[in-house]
C-alpha cells in the first residue's frame, strides 16, 4: 500500500502523451480474440486492466503476444469458438472486463466463474445478468448479484430486444457482444446515448451493425451468428487519462502543457466541454482521426475557473471524469452543482461519498446530494492540504489520480493512502506528473 503525498507543483509545462484509451484497448483485444486470423493493436494501454482482459481472452483460447515494439499481435479463435476456462477469470478491479466477457461468453457453451477484487467484488452484477438471462445464460452469484459469480453460458441463445434501464456502454456492449454469436436479430435500445466504441470497432472488424433512431431513443442491431475479420487497430490517447492534466495545469499557475494524441470522441469529451464552459484555456490543435476516432492535441494553459451548473445531459459523454472535475471546481470561483450522477455510487468506488470525504479532508467545502455534489471553491486559493492524515482511496484509480491532482495547488498537499490502484489504467501517471512539473 504505497501512501504518498503530492505537494505544491512547479509550473506544469512541456509536452506529453498518455497512454491508449481502456475502452478501446478492452474491446481491441476482446474482438480481435474472436476475429479468424492475425490482428495487430498498436497503442494499446498496458495497464492492470487491460492485461486482465488479455489474460482472459488466452484462457478462452486466443494466441496474444508482445512484440518488442509495443505492438501486440492477436491471432483470433473465431465467433462460437471461444474454450471453456479451465480456471476461473480473474478480472482484478476491471468492470469493464467483466461485464463484457460475461456478454462475451453468454452465447457459449460453456461455464466460467468469474473473480475480483474488493472493489469489484462489491459492484453491481445484475444490470448484466437481467438481460443475458433473458437470452439464455444461468448464473449463480453472490448475495446482491457479485462477484465471484459462475455463469453457464447457452448455445443457441435466444435473441432479445433490450431497453437499457441505466446508461452504461458496459450494459449495451454485454448484450451486443452476446448477441454476436446468437441467431437473428439483436436489438438494445439507448434512451441516453453511452460511449459508442464497441458499435465502432465491431463495424471495422466486419460485423453487420445498424445504428437507428426510434422515438428519439437510439436502437443498435447486431446481427448474428457473425463473422470478424482480423484488422490492425490503432488506439488513441485516453481522454480520461488526458482529464487529470487538463485539470492539473489549470489550477497550477503558470502551466502551459500540451498534451498529445486525445481521443475527442464525441461520447467521451464532455470533460474538455465542462472545463472550457468554466473558464479552462484549452485549445485543440491539429485535429485528426487516428483508428476511426476523432483526436487532437490538447495545449491547456493555467486561467482562473469559475463555478457552473452542470447539465445532467454531459454526464455519460464524462462519467469517469466527475472525480477530477470536483477538484477543478475546488479551486474555482464560486459554486459547482453537479447533479444526475447516481451511476458514479457504483464506480470502482462510490465516487460521490468517497470525493466528498477525500476533499472535505483536504479542506474544501463540499455538500453531497443523493445523486450529486455541491463544491464551494477558493477561487483559485489553495487548499489547505491534508497535513497529518492520509485521503483514503478506497481501491479506485481515479480517486488516487484526483487527489493527486487536488495536492498540486494545495499549501500543506494531499497524502493519499494508496496509489498502486494506478496502474490498473494509467501505469505511466507519476513519471508524466513529475516530468512535466521538472521542465525548465
Ligand atoms: C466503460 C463504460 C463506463 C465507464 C468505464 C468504461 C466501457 O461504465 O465508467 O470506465 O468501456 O464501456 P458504465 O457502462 O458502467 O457506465
């Protein structure tokens, strides 16, 4: 449990990437896995939850390798072929991992026990489970519908139209990617549109995908029993990973930092949109698409924010970045009032509680809403710090990142109890911070 204290920052200045977008690199190794032939990914993030996912996917049969360039190489076992696991998955702290594979493996005939961490052992399992048993799959899990669960998996299943009752990509990509080895027709209904990356990607690797529009609501077929084509995969920059710089060098004066190769997919950039609404310099520079998605590089200038209501509508276009965004608005002038966030309670943490807790202890105002919070900034002051006691993290990465972050302009910084959880998206985070805030 590696504890360790962020203080007050130089100017954050230079130029830096971060790593592959997760979702993507989740779905790029899950889909080539079922691709017949030879994939290549390049950029994919070599973080603790992705490397569950590779872990899975070679326990389900496909052949994944490391070259000595970074590239990885996936040679796909096919659609309905997917082996039995002959131990049980690990999916470590990874929601994604899990939701999807379980998906993954519901139209299979096979059985597959699946286990985590604390983290995600505690996090919701039945929002998957309602719907892939409606296809056919059984499962047996623990008390309130987690992990470690066991799934039996049906072959043929049945497919189903599905009207998604919370917004979660991970819920539509679950009955997507089950409805990919299953006959006919499968439908899931988005009355709140999530990040689109698997519709994307399976498009690519050559599934038959229709994307429509019924009654304002958006409806995804996918038709099975379908057959991917192997493809070389390009992963962008994590806008996620990208929003704890954006922050950083906003509140740190003097900071002028670009960084490079964001993805700006319009269902993932809802952060750059809320920071400039509050003031952020942000500028977009040489916009390009890399891999089918949108990306630029971000050069973010130190400027005074200032506190705003935010639109329940932005939040699943940024619904990793709320952690972070509560810091910005710590340090901005006059109040935030984030509202709608009920999913962020079953995040790797509950995010509400444990920010309102983390920032409270660093010496920032913060009233929690049942679905929300309100944050009474300094207005560009610092914040006291957390001097003799440690923020606890809670086993979320980006709850360790946020704090991070919230340490950098603070006057006595912030001790967080335990940044190993960083790894699992962003193993690179503490050489960029300390690189950028070291350049001459
Ligand atoms: C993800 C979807 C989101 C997000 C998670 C990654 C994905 O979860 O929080 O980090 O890759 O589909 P929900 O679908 O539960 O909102």
């Amino acid at each position: 449990m590696p504890a360790h204290t962020f203080t007050s920052s130089a100017p954050l200045i230079g130029r830096l990437r971060v790593p592959g977008d997760k979702s993507i690199s989740h779905r790029s190794l899950m889909f080539a896995g079922l691709a017949v032939g030879r994939s290549r990914i390049t950029g994919l993030l070599e973080g603790e939850d992705v490397l569950a996912t590779a872990a899975a996917m070679r326990q389900l049969g496909a052949h994944i390798e490391r070259e000595g360039d970074g590239t990885w190489v996936v040679h796909g076992v096919g659609v309905g072929s997917l082996l039995e696991p002959r131990q049980a998955l690990d999916m470590g702290n990874s929601g994604t991992s899990t939701r999807l594979m379980m998906g993954l493996l519901a139209s299979h005939r096979l059985k597959a026990t699946f286990v985590g961490d604390a983290s995600l052992s505690g996090r919701p399992m039945n929002r998957v489970i309602t719907p892939l048993s409606e296809m056919g799959a059984s499962f047996e899990a623990s008390a309130g519908g987690t992990l470690p669960l066991m799934m039996h998996g049906a072959f043929p299943a049945v497919p189903i139209t599905y009207r998604l009752p919370v917004a979660s990509a991970q819920v539509k990509s679950a009955v997507l990617l089950a409805g990919l080895n299953t006959p006919g027709i499968t439908r899931v209904i988005e009355p709140v549109a999530t990040r689109d990356h698997t519709e994307r990607m399976l498009t690519g690797f050559g599934a038959k995908l229709e994307v429509g529009e019924e009654n304002g609501e958006r409806v995804i077929a996918i038709h099975g029993e379908a057959d991917l084509k192997p493809m070389d995969v390009v992963v962008p920059g994590d806008p996620s990973s990208a929003a704890f710089f954006l922050v950083a060098a906003s509140i740190v004066p003097g900071s002028d930092l670009v960084i490079e190769n964001v993805g700006l997919n319009p269902t993932r950039a809802g952060i750059v949109t809320v920071l400039k609404q509050m003031g952020a310099d942000i500028e977009e520079l040489d916009s390009r698409e890399v891999g089918g998605e949108p990306v630029a590089d971000l050069r973010v200038r130190h400027a005074p924010l200032t506190g705003i209501d935010v639109d329940p509508d932005i939040v699943p276009s940024m619904v990793d970045e709320f952690p972070v965004l509560f810091v910005a608005a710590s340090y901005a002038q006059g109040t935030t009032r984030c509202t709608g966030l009920e999913e962020l309670r079953v995040k790797e943490s509950d995010r509400i509680a444990v920010m309102a807790a983390a920032l409270t202890a660093a010496g920032a105002q913060v009233e929690e809403l049942e679905d929300g919070l309100i944050i009474e900034g300094t207005g560009g002051e610092p914040l006291r710090g957390t001097s003799n006691a440690s923020v606890k993290t809670h086993l979320d990465h980006r709850i360790a990142m946020s704090m991070a972050v919230a340490g950098l302009a603070s006057k006595d910084g912030v001790e967080v109890d335990d940044t190993a959880p960083i790894a699992t998206s962003f193993p690179t985070f503490m050489e960029l911070l300390e690189g950028a805030a070291n350049t001459p």
